[in-house]
C-alpha cells in the first residue's frame, strides 16, 4: 500500500483524548461500519479530509520479542468539523495469492494510555491486532489526534511467503454527500517485511 505524502500542518494543536467512545448519534441511520464509502458514493472531497503522519516504523521487523515503538497522528485538513469521529489501530498484511495468510494473529500491537500511563493492548474476537483507540468525538479542522502505538511480530509466522504487512491508524467519521450518509477514512502509519532474526 502507498501511503499519501503527509502535507505540512502548523497549527495542529489538539492532543489525544483518552476516553471512552460515545455512542453514535441517534440521527445517524446506521453505524459507521455498515456505512458506504463516502468517495464510493461520488464524494470528491472525501480523499482529502485528513493529513496522517508516522515515525518509527522501520522498512523490516525481525521476529521475536522485541518491540517496535512509533508515533502516528491524523489532523483535520478539511474546512469542516469531523463529526462522530472514531480511531482505530491496526497490524496486518495483504493477502494476494491463494495460500498466503494476514500476519496479524501472529503480531501484539498496544498504544499508549496517557491517563494511566500503561501499555494498552489491542486484539480483536478474531485474534488478529486491532482495535478502537479512545479518541475525541469531535475533530475541527487543523485539530489532530497524538498517538504512540509499539508492535511486535511472534517468532512462530510461518515465513513460507512474503508478507507485505503494514501498521498504524485509522480516522473515520459520518459525513453526508447529496442526502446519502457515508463514511469518510484516513490512514497513518508504514509498510515493513518481517524477517527472521
């Protein structure tokens, strides 16, 4: 995956807020992940709503027990408040060919908490490394939400093919283009290889 160049944002200023996530507005007619994609629905400024930013993540990992720790931010480019914004992170890797597995069961992932400085995890029903990351409701524009996330790939990812795995963040919000509610996306973050040590 090609991650957009991240564009120069001097004023953003609001930092991660770690609470939990509110419940989506009654309005909405249904929740974000049963939403269409904004730009699947013609929407030409839904590409351009948010600038993601990462450092750390390195072009290789090697397995083991070691953590790779790295920074993530996503800002609000767009002229307009983000409304019922929510953030999520994740590990995985793409799947091309018949075979090939995601290494994402094989991999921790966890951000940092900053209200109980600690090490939070996030793994979802599946196994694999993702989750939501407490996040602002609300996002103005030229605010952005701080993120420190740390990774690890397991020693046991069978290396029988290459993995083209990548990490980080994930901004969504609902917005609304000619009557229809759909969902705007954003991304943060950087591709790697895992490698045997």
């Amino acid at each position: 995956m090609k991650l957009r160049r991240a564009l120069s944002v001097s004023a953003v200023t609001a930092a991660l807020l770690p609470m939990a996530m509110a419940a989506a507005p009654a309005s909405q007619a249904a929740p974000a992940a049963d939403l269409p994609k904004c730009s699947d629905v013609g929407d030409p400024n839904g590409g351009n709503a948010f600038v993601g930013r990462s450092f750390g993540v390195p072009a290789s990992v090697t397995l083991g027990a070691n953590w790779t720790t790295y920074t993530a931010t996503l800002a609000n480019a767009s002229a307009k408040e983000m409304k019922s914004f929510e953030l999520s992170g994740k590990v995985l890797s793409y799947v091309y060919n018949e075979g090939e597995r995601d290494l994402s069961p094989y991999s921790d992932l966890q951000y940092w908490d900053t209200t109980q400085h600690a090490w939070k995890t996030l793994k979802d029903a599946n196994g694999k490394a993702r989750g939501t990351i407490p996040a602002p409701k609300t996002l103005k524009p030229r605010e952005s939400v701080h993120v420190k996330l740390r990774f690890r790939v397991h020693k046991d990812l069978p290396m029988d093919h290459a993995y083209d795995a990548f990490t980080g963040i994930t901004g969504s919000f609902v917005s609304r283009y000619n009557g229809t509610d759909c969902t705007v996306n954003g991304d943060a973050g950087g591709s790697f290889y895992p490698r045997e040590g």
